[in-house]
C-alpha cells in the first residue's frame, strides 16, 4: 500500500468513525459537560 493509498484509506475510515453514533453521543456529552452514554452504535 502506497501513501496515496494509506491517506485514501485512512480518510474513509475517519469518515465511517465520525458517522457513527457513538461518536456523535461523545462529542454531545463533551458540549453538555456530561459522562456520554454509550450504545455500540
């Protein structure tokens, strides 16, 4: 895998982590200034 191909990869994988719901209940909780409650989603 070359470093184009790396970034690619990488940049999909950001992509797919920040979709979920989990990180959106995290970066909610922080605003919040709460504990976040964590589904597995």
């Amino acid at each position: 895998m070359g470093f184009a191909e790396f970034v690619a990869f990488e940049a999909k994988r950001h992509a797919e982590l920040f979709a979920s719901h989990d990180t959106q209940e995290a970066f909610a909780a922080f605003v919040e200034k709460r504990r976040p409650v964590f589904e597995g989603r």
